[in-house]
C-alpha cells in the first residue's frame, strides 16, 4: 500500500495532465458586420454537442438583425460562416429579432475555430447599430452533449469561457 503522500502526489499529477476540454467564444464588434469566433481551446475534440448563445440577458439585450425590414435598425447583415462551417451538422436558422442562435457542432478539433458574422444591435441605447463589450456583458453561451450541460456567462471584454469535462 502507497503511503498517502505519493498516493495524492500521484492523483495531483494525473489530474495536472488529464485532457482538458472547453470553448471560448469572443465577440468582434465591426462594420457592416459583427463577428463571433469559437474556438476549441481544450485538448479534446468536441463533437455532437450543441452551442447556445443567449443574448437575453445581455446588459443592451440585444438581438440579431438580419433583414432589411423587422427588429433591428439602420444596416442588417445576415448570418454568414467565415470559418468552420465544417464543423456543423447544419446551418442554423436565424428569424430577424431573435436573441439566441444555436450551433449544432458535428466535430471541431483541438485548436478548430468556427467564426460567423451576423450584425447584432442593442434594444436599450442609445447607439442600437453599435455594440460595445459592455452591452455583451451577462449573455450566456451553453455547451450542451450527452453527458452535460455547462453554461457561462461574457464578461465586459466580448469573451466568455465555456469549460466541460475531461475527455
């Protein structure tokens, strides 16, 4: 029998390597479009999951202005895959003033990035076509697969962190 000491230096140093899962989504406010960027910041591939991004309680709730005539205001830009679109088992659909968009993953391999461009305005400024970090802050993105569900929430920076199990 181990005595306990190596026993928890053993355990410590198998949890230190353990392959690490997670995705950090960073929003890019620009003109004429706005940019999200996933990207697998894990050592573990992520496949057939579900991303969700909530702009519902984003601090501007903000929503996703995709056409000419409806919710948003001045410019639109419909949803466009930049990157990645591999990744997807399909193209979302995207209805002009909705406030959540979800990405059905297939497979995104460590390092993989899946980026989109969309144009996103806020409901309660004084600036609707223009969103800074700020106005992103308190929206949430959920990693959803078979075995979890993980939410997160963006900070002020655009960014948010979605970290899951080891794989």
């Amino acid at each position: 029998m181990l005595p306990k000491s190596i026993l928890a230096a053993t355990l410590g140093l198998f949890a230190a390597t353990s392959l690490q899962a997670g995705v950090q989504i960073r929003f890019i406010e620009g003109a004429p479009k706005d940019r999200f960027v996933l990207t697998n910041v894990g050592t573990c591939e992520v496949e057939a999951s579900t991303l969700n991004i909530d702009l519902s309680q984003s601090a501007g709730r903000l929503i996703l202005d995709v056409t000419e005539k409806g919710a948003g205001v001045e410019v639109f830009q419909p949803l466009e895959f930049v990157e990645g679109a591999d990744a997807l088992r399909q193209f979302p659909s995207v209805v002009d003033g909705q406030n959540t968009i979800e990405l059905e993953i297939a497979s995104l391999a460590a390092g993989d990035k899946l980026a989109f461009t969309i144009d996103v305005d806020d409901t309660i400024g004084q600036r609707e076509i223009t969103v800074a970090g700020s106005e992103l802050e308190g929206a949430t993105v959920s990693y959803i697969d078979a075995r979890e569900v993980s939410t997160a929430i963006f900070t002020s920076e655009a960014l948010v962190n979605v970290t899951t199990k080891d794989c």
